[in-house]
C-alpha cells in the first residue's frame, strides 16, 4: 500500500504523512488509530513497543454507518438479542 493509498484511506494529508515517514513528527493517537486501523496492525506495535505482536487482535472498526446498519438489519432475532447483550456488557464496564 503506498503512501497516496494509506493517505485516502485515512483521510490524513500527504504532508502530514510525509512528516510521519521521514520522523520529523509522531502522529497523535487520532491518527495513529487511523493508520493501524488502514493497515490492520496493532497501534502499540506502530509506536514502537516491541513487546506486543504486530498482528491486531479485534477487527477494523466499520466507518461506514450505513453498512453497520445493514448488517444489524439482517440479524436474526437471536443474534440480534445477543448483540444487545453484548452492548449492554459493554455500557456497564
């Protein structure tokens, strides 16, 4: 993937990439989520630990609303109660 492409897809600007690649700026956290959700990589392992695997472990977040609508329209009822669970989870932590 080339810088244009990573650039399109993130919505970055090619002059800010290019600060990023030759290291004359670090991303702030917006955008380092941005890169590592276009490059499906861990944002821990971008900004340098070594400690965690360059793999992502979740998904890319969807940014499409529309699509994530459509997708909660197709579930059946037992999916969809069990993705309310899983929300409702996730507002109590």
């Amino acid at each position: 993937m080339s810088q244009t492409d990573i650039c399109e897809k993130t919505g970055i600007p090619k002059s800010a990439m290019s600060q990023y690649v030759s290291g004359a700026f670090e991303p702030k956290q917006e955008r380092t989520f941005l890169l590592a959700n276009a490059l499906n990589i861990n944002e821990a392992w971008l900004m340098g630990y070594d400690d965690v695997p360059m793999e992502r472990k979740s998904t890319p977040i969807i940014q499409d609303r529309s699509a994530v609508i459509d997708r909660i329209n197709a579930l059946s009822d037992s999916q969809f109660d069990k993705l309310e669970g899983y929300l409702d989870g996730l507002l109590e932590e």
